[in-house]
C-alpha cells in the first residue's frame, strides 16, 4: 500500500490545487500503477480460476484485503471530486472512468474485480445523489453543472455493456466473468431508480427508469426468432448456460430443437432484463404510501414506464422495447421469479433474492449527518406478491389468459409435480389476497369491483387449466414400483428389530425366508391414497414423516394381531368379581399358581382405578401396587410381582391372567429379497386420482399349550 500511496497522493494534491491537467495525469499513472502490480500479483488458484495476490487480507486491523482499501481510497477520491461541485465538474467526470479503465486493463482479472469495478463505478451514482440532497436550491450554474453530470455519468455508464465488458461485434457468449459482467451491471442499473427515490430524488429516478429499460439496447443481443418460439424460451435463465445441453432441464427446454448457445445466452439475458423491469416496478409500487398526489402520479408514471419499454425523457426510440402489456404476460413473469423448480445458491431465484436484498440496502435508514433517507424493502419474491397482484389486477378491465408459451412450458416436464402444487398455492393466495387491495396508485376508486372479478375469474381459469393437466398426468402415468418397493421396506423396520417393544419382546424370534403360511397375515389398508405420491415421474411435495406413520400402522397392527392371539387361548377357569378390592385380591391370590404371572386388563374401569392411584399413594391398603419404569406404553402397574398391562380393544371388558411362559415364538416371514411386508395399490375406478394402498405381512404367533389362563370378570353393577 505505501506504494500506491506515492500514486494516490498526487491526486489529492491537485484537488487540493484545483488543477484538473493534473488530476487526469495522476489517474492515468495510477491506472497504469494498478494494472501492473495487479498483473504481476496473478496467479491461477487450485481451482483453476484466476486470482490475485491483492486479494489476500492486509495487516490492517480490520483485515481487509488490499485490493479492498484500495477500493476504498477511490471511493474517498470520488468524494472529493464530487464536492468540486459546481464550481469545477471535471474531476468527476475524470473519476467516472477510473473503474472502467482499470476494467479494461486487466487481462487476468477476477470475478471479485469484476464485480467491484463495476461497483464502484455505480457508487458514483450514489455520490451524486448524496451531493444534490445537500442542495436545497440550484443556483442556475449550480443546476447546470448537476445536470451535466447527470447527463456525464448515464454516456458514461451504459458505455460498460458496448464498448468495456464486451465488443458489440465481438461476443464470446462466455459464461463466466463476461456474464457475471453484464448481470452485474443490469442489477445496478435496476437499483439506479431505486437509491434516486430513496433521497426523495424523482428527477433522477426518471433517468434510472430510462437506463434499465433500454439497458438491452446497448448489449446488442440478437434477435433468434426460431429458437425463442420452438424452445420453451419463457423457462431460460442464466443460472442454466453452465449445464450441460444434454441434462434433463435443456432436453425439456429444447423441445426436440438443436442447442445453440448464441441463442440461449440472449434469450437468458432478454428474460434477465425483462424480469428486473418487473421487479424494479413491483418494488417502486411497496414504496410507503405517504406520498404527496404529485409524487404518486410520477411513481404511478414509473411503474407503467417500467412495463410499457418506453422512455421517460424522449429520444429518437420510435418503439418500446419488450412491452408487458398484458395481465397473463406479467403472471408468466411471476412463474419464472419464483424459480419453482431449482433451489440452493446457485439457482435464478437466489440471485433475483441478492437482487431484492440490495435494493434493501441501499441507504437503508442512513443517516448523515443528521439527515434520514426514506427506506424500505421486500423480503423474497414472495414477498412482492401484492405488487404484482395491483397491477395484474389494474390490466384486468376484461377477463384474460395465460400465454400460450406458458400453457405448454407448465404441461411439459420441466415443472414436476410438486413445482405446479407451489404455483397452484401462490395463485389461490392471490384469490386471497386480492379482496385487501382497496388503495393502489394504479387504480382508480371505482374500478375495484369489476377488476376484481375480471382477476379472480381469470386466475381461477388458469387453475382449473393447469390442474385438469396435472391431474391427467397423474391419471396416465404408471405406479413407481421403485417407491412401492421401498416403502414396503421401510414398512419392515419393525420386523428386524433386535430389540423389539412389547408384546413382542415377550416371544423367541423366528425370521424365515421361504414357505410362508396361507393362513394367516396381517396388514394395513390406506383408502383413498393419492395416487401422486406413488406416479412414476410425477415429483410431489412429499407427506411429512409418511414413512415413519407407516411404521407406525404396521407395529400396530402387529401387535394388534398378537393381542387377538392372547384373547382367544383356550381358558382353563373364568373368576367373576363383584368389587374392585375383591379383583386385586383375587389377583394377588391366583398369581401364586403361576410362574412369571402377566395380565392384560380390558376393563376401562379397572384401567382407571390403577392408573389413578398412581396419583394417590397415600391411600391404605395399596402397598402391593407399584409403578415402574421403562415397561412400554401398554403397562399399567406391577400387582404383587405381576405385571399389568391394557388390552387395546374397546369392545373388550374382561381381563387375561396367564403365564410369561405362554410365549413361545414369533415368527416372520419374508415376503421378497428386501422386505417382509408386500404392496400393493389399487385405483379407485371411480376416482382414478387415488386407490386403496395395501401393505400385508405374514407371520405365525406361536403360543404354548396346557397354561394357565384365567378370564377375570369385573361386575361391580351386578
């Protein structure tokens, strides 16, 4: 950094001395300065991708990297220049192509120059706000000089895409630094509006308005008319020209067409510039509305200028450019925003997010000395929702349709299952939310009624559309027997425990692979089970935690099925007893027969008693009944040394007094190579979208013979 302070310096002294020769002789050694080191400091990272030495942190105490306070010192110098102002302006004009000449230097440079080149070229913008807000009132010169400026910074700024990112007439379609390029400075130029109103500056707003819309116009992006109509073109992001064109997402894309990436890396960029419009726009509308009617009316002009492609300050342009006239246009945008088919840092969503997110930064609540700038913001695409609903619902005078482009991208393969489930809720949310739209700038007082029935009809129409497809798709597509396979193995689980619950820790167990009994198996019946979540490639939002219910249905119904086993041993006596003090001591009595005494209680009135003088320890008569740990769900209390559990059915009054010893072996059969339960589904004929999904299992309770089982009666009332 000492280094650079001997070419920092001298412009510091020839603002100092009001010597503009001077200053531009400086910036041009500094340039040259910076680029050589820079240069010499290369050097290819692990990953292959360039980088640089300057980029590594400093010894300052903040650790920043040198190239940071650099940058930094430029921002500094850009200061300065700009407080020339009015009296002499071409230090900022000179300051204006520091970042640009650095840019276009370099020949190794990296993604981080590459974007905080452009950066701090923008930050200009933001210095110029920031001086006019300190001018209460121009002076004529003063107003000149600022106008000038303007005029100076937008020749200077829509000169990156043309002449310094890349040659109108020499595009390399690079997917890399060049494209991070252009969508670095399409974002800032959406934010250009956005900080112009944040200082309450309209004026400037208007030009910020201008630049976006026109941005595309000094790319020079190509007209490719075949592929934009035969491709599904309305689906092309950036974040897809780094795949492969023969992943899945382009095979849907293409539609059976030839892949040309001249065509895929415009259209990108055209929907790119298309969706920042709307979303510049939808965030000009959340501007609070304490606004005078003069400002509403220019903000109002704004977001129709943004959607219509024209211009707020006239030009030779005879025509818009890309105008969003239409209702069910701006939905196909809000399709596309809401990126339903990608996730994670990486996908169109998370940069049109970093998008919003810098929107909401810029002069978030600033102060400055003293001074407080109006801020506000949007959290997410989602969070724009009732923007988009004011003006779709502003352009709803008749009923509409969604293009046809988006009719056949929503019925092709692009959009699983799940996806189209996400957009049918974002619509049916904005039926919801439509009724609390009741003061918009877009719309007239008297209109609501009508534009809102017009809106709602139209959306609902799409969604009648979209889910008699979807449904279709579900209807013809064959049964995953890959999911059925493992959903019958994750229904085993229960069936290779080595530590089983109870009651079938009370049994031997016995796993067999072959001969299966015919007479005896158990299972669990879904009805009515959407065929969607079993439909070979419909992807759907998954049931929550269905494979550890299902689970859960089987352990039951197999304890179920051994319960049934337990009631229907033969009897060797029936002891019927009149209260419940005669039962217990009954109890207590018969269980010194036994070995290993165990009963299972039907009675809910027994059930009860027991459960409730748990509660009551200090009750007489009860030091034979004690509660204790880590015996099951199903136990109650241990009576003497018997232990005591509830019987599962409600139809069920008596109880079963036996031995632990009646427990013999369990055995399991298994059904195929993966799992012991077998599935099956079977449609609904007469509601094809769902069927009764039966999952069986097989297996044999053997109980020992000749023990004592005694049926205890409970008659109280009698």
């Amino acid at each position: 950094m000492k280094n650079f302070d001997s070419f920092i310096q001298p412009l510091y002294e020839a603002l100092k001395n009001n010597n503009p020769k001077g200053f531009e002789n400086a910036v041009e050694n500094l340039v040259t300065y910076h680029t050589t080191i820079s240069e010499v400091l290369s050097f290819i990272d692990d990953d292959n991708l360039p980088t640089n030495w300057l980029l590594l942190s400093s010894d300052s105490f903040w650790g920043r990297t040198y190239f940071r306070e650099l940058l930094n010192e430029y921002y500094q110098l850009a200061k300065e220049a700009i407080d020339k102002m009015p009296d002499n302006t071409s230090f900022y004009k000179e300051i204006l192509y520091l970042h640009k000449r650095l840019y276009a230097n370099r020949e190794n440079i990296t993604s981080i120059e590459v974007v905080e080149f452009i950066q701090g070229n923008y930050y200009l913008w933001e210095l110029l706000l920031t001086w006019r807000s300190f001018e209460n009132t121009l002076s004529l010169r003063a107003h000149d000089s600022y106008e000038e400026i303007i005029y100076n910074f937008i020749s200077s700024w829509e000169s990156w895409p043309r002449f310094y990112i890349e040659l109108k007439t020499k595009r390399s379609y690079d997917v890399n630094n060049t494209l991070l390029a252009f969508l670095t400075h399409l974002k800032l130029t959406s934010a250009t509006s956005i900080s112009a109103i944040r200082f309450n500056n309209y004026d400037a707003a208007g030009w910020g308005v201008d630049m976006l819309n026109y941005w595309l116009e000094h790319l020079g992006t190509k007209d490719y008319f075949h592929e934009e109509y035969a491709w599904k073109s309305v689906l092309i992001n950036h974040t897809l020209l780094k795949l492969k064109p023969t992943s899945k997402i382009w095979e849907n894309i293409l539609n059976g067409e030839k892949f040309l990436m001249e065509a895929a890396y415009d259209l990108a960029i055209k929907n790119a510039h298309i969706d920042l419009r709307v979303l510049c726009a939808c965030y000009l509308l959340l501007k609070p509305k304490s606004l005078e009617k003069e400002e509403k009316d220019i903000l109002k002009q704004y977001v129709l200028v943004l959607l219509e492609g024209k211009r707020i300050h006239p030009s030779n342009d005879l025509y818009p450019v890309n105008p969003i006239s239409h209702a069910g246009e701006l939905v196909g945008v809000y399709f596309r925003l809401r990126d339903y088919t990608r996730s994670g840092s990486d996908s169109y969503g998370a940069w049109l997010n970093s998008v919003l997110e810098y929107y909401g930064k810029i002069f978030k609540e600033r102060l400055v000395m003293g001074r407080i700038y109006s801020g506000w913001g949007a959290n997410g695409i989602k969070s724009l929702d009732i923007a988009f609903i004011q003006i779709v619902l502003s352009r709803s005078q008749h009923e509409w349709r969604l293009p046809r482009e988006w009719y056949e991208a929503l019925k092709s393969n692009y959009f699983k299952r799940k996806d189209v489930e996400s957009l049918i809720y974002d619509l049916n949310d904005w039926i919801n939310s439509v009724e609390k739209i009741n003061n918009s700038i877009l719309i007239e007082e008297d209109n609501y009624e009508l534009l809102r029935e017009n809106f709602i009809k139209s959306i609902n129409a799409i969604l009648l559309e979209i889910q008699l497809y979807s449904n279709q798709s579900i209807i013809d597509a064959p049964i995953d027997q890959e999911r059925l396979n493992e959903m019958a193995h994750n229904a085993s689980t229960i069936f290779e425990e080595t530590n089983p619950p109870f009651p079938m820790n009370l049994f031997n167990i016995d796993r067999r692979y072959d001969n299966p009994p015919t007479n005896f198996s158990g299972g669990v019946n879904l009805r009515a089970y959407p065929k969607q979540y079993i439909a070979k490639d419909i992807e759907s939002v998954t049931v929550a935690n269905e494979d550890l219910a299902i689970q859960e249905d089987i352990t039951n119904n197999l304890k179920l099925n051994i319960f049934k086993e337990i009631i229907n041993y033969s009897l060797t006596n029936t002891k019927a007893y009149d209260s419940f003090e005669n039962i217990i001591s009954g109890i207590l009595k018969e269980i010194k027969a036994i070995q290993s005494p165990i009963l299972f209680i039907g009675n809910q009135n027994l059930k009860n008693r027991l459960r409730k003088l748990k509660y009551q320890p200090d009750l007489e008569g009860i030091n034979f009944i004690k509660y204790k740990e880590n015996f099951g769900d199903r136990y109650i209390c241990h009576i003497g040394q018997c232990e005591v559990y509830s019987l599962p059915f409600s139809d069920i009054d008596y109880c079963i007094l036996t031995s632990k010893n009646i427990f013999d072996k369990l055995i399991y059969f298994k059904l195929n190579p993966n799992s012991f339960v077998d599935i099956n589904y079977l449609q609904n004929e007469a509601n094809p979208l769902e069927g009764d999904l039966k999952l069986s299992y097989k297996i044999e309770v053997v109980l020992k013979p000749s023990q004592i089982t005694i049926k205890l009666l409970l008659e109280e009332n009698k």
